[in-house]
C-alpha cells in the first residue's frame, strides 16, 4: 500500500500515536509523517505509506499555516499551556496597537531559538530529554521565514491569530518571543494546524473516520495514491528501454522518452536543493523514479528510484 493519508489529528496524542494507530488499522509497518504536531497542537498530519515515506524532503520542506490563541501574561517553561510557570502574572497588557506592531516584528527571515522542551536535537539527542535529565546545554537559533503573523481576535489576556510560516519554526517559540519582546510575557494556549503546503485539514479524516472506511473496503476514500503525489513536477513517459534503465539508476536520453506532460498544476518547480525535478513513469503509468535535468549532458539523471519490486508490508 503506497500513497499518501490527510489526518486530522486530535489533542493530547503524539504524532507518533497517529502513526501507530494508521499501521494498525491497515496492518502496515511503513508508515511515516512529514512534520511534528505537538501533543497540544491538533489538526493536519500528512502521512506517507509504502514507497511514499521516500519523499519525505519534498513534503517536509513546505510551508504551514496555523491558527490559535497565545494567552498574554505570564511564561511557561514548555512555552504552552502544559508547562508550569516561570514568571509571576503580569496584567498589564498591551494597547492593540502596540500588539499589531509587535506581531509585524516578527514577519520575514528572522532567527528563531526552539524552546527547551522540543525534539530539536543537540549532539544527537532531542531537547527535551536534555531538560528532564538536567543536562546543560546551547540553544542553537535556526533561520525560519514567518510569512504572516496575524491577530484575528484581541480580548486580553487572550489573542487569536494565524501564521504562515517556514517549515521548522516554532510556534511556541513565536508565541513566547512576542510576550518577551512586549514586556507581558505569554504561552502558546491553543493551536491547530490548518495548512501544508496545498493540502488543508478540511481535506482530512479522523482517525475513526478513517478505520471505518478501511474496515468497509474503501481506502481509496481516504488515500491519495502514489501516483498522483507532487503533481506540480512535469510527468516524463518512458518507452520500455527508459524505464529498465531508470530501474537501475541509469541515464536517461532523450529517445528513451515517450512524452513530457504537462497538466495545470505542473511546473518548472524545482526541488528542495533548487534543481528542476521530473516524475518518470512506465509505460503502464506506474512512477518510477524522479529524475533531475542535466543540461550539460542533454539527459535526465534520476536520483531517487523507486523499486516496482519493493514489497511493503
């Protein structure tokens, strides 16, 4: 079983949770995410099944958008409402416009320190672990790019916003970078994940939504086939001669090429390293590999090949 799962996760369960709940439901061991929700946090999960797990840098990598409120008013060591608190309650709370402009601060490339509980790795082990065995250790700052951060509602200590942002930022970090930055301190108090890339959470499925389709035989109700995934790379068809060498990560010319197709979605979009990336597919449409432009050699090379033997279980 290859192909892609939209889930809508629900509060209080990891995303590894998530994870063991799909491969029991399916009775399938592969099974992966493309990005942490903390056990707080709700909404969309991307799951990948099969040969799906190997595109996990495209998906990864993309933007998400968010929606929650920040409880103004006193820190957190977690820096969300399940941590315990590290300051004493400060009711001074910001004018609206003082708290626009704050929030603007934030937009664009900015560096961004994880919070001390995450899974962040230092020296090869997450964070949180670090804390819990009282290790000392140097938050690192990553660069992040916070499309917009927007108030949606202000009704202190309480305000509701939505985010879109860079793949590895924190919003717990964000939320508790904007109360140090106004002098009020503040917490991520709830969150949910609307957004990734072009799939939205209204495209999702609960969990119990989900066994119930599988139990009745209607997978396909619920997944995104694997032939269908990064739609927006052009679709190379290869004749019988470019897909035994794809198979075996060869070269490919241009008279090994039955096609290029082109649909709506599908573009010049290069991969995360900047390179432009096609699909290749068999004669019989099954995807085979992806593959990048060498102009210089007037070929294609394809870099991540998937096996038509692969079994998974």
């Amino acid at each position: 079983m290859d192909g892609l799962i939209l889930v809508d996760k629900p509060q209080n369960f990891t995303s590894h949770d998530i994870v063991l709940k799909i491969r029991n439901i399916l009775n399938i061991k592969k099974v992966g995410h493309y990005g942490t929700l903390d056990p707080l946090a709700t909404g969309l999960m991307l799951l990948a099944l099969g040969k799906a797990t190997r595109f996990f840098p495209f998906f990864s990598t993309t933007d998400k958008v968010y929606e929650g409120l920040i409880r103004l008013g006193f820190s957190t060591d977690t820096y969300d409402s399940a941590g315990k608190s590290t300051s004493s309650e400060e009711k001074n709370y910001p004018q609206k416009d003082n708290l626009l402009k704050s929030m603007k601060k934030f937009e664009g490339e900015i560096l961004q320190l994880p919070p001390p509980y995450s899974a962040k790795k230092y020296k090869g082990k997450p964070l949180y672990a670090l804390v819990r065995e009282k290790k000392e250790f140097e938050l690192r700052p990553s660069k992040v790019f916070i499309h917009f951060f927007q108030l949606i509602k202000y009704k202190p200590p309480l305000l509701e916003f939505k985010a879109k942002c860079s793949s590895g930022t924190y919003i717990r970090s964000l939320a508790h970078d904007l109360g140090e930055g106004l002098g009020c301190r503040a917490h991520l108090s709830e969150l949910t994940r609307t957004d990734v890339g072009n799939f939205n959470v209204k495209e999702s499925r609960s969990i119990g939504e989900i066994k119930e389709l599988a139990d009745a035989g209607k997978i396909d109700e619920f997944l995104i086939p694997f032939e269908s995934l990064l739609p927006e790379y052009p679709k190379i068809i290869l004749n019988e001669k470019g897909s035994v060498l794809v198979k075996n990560g060869n070269l490919v010319s241009p008279e090994n090429i039955q096609k290029v197709i082109l649909d709506e979605s599908s573009s010049t979009k290069t991969s995360p390293e900047g390179e432009e990336v096609f699909r290749m597919f068999s004669l019989e449409g099954k995807l085979l590999a992806l593959a990048k432009k060498m102009p210089e050699k007037n070929c294609f090379h394809p870099f991540l090949v998937v096996d038509s033997k692969e079994v998974n279980q």
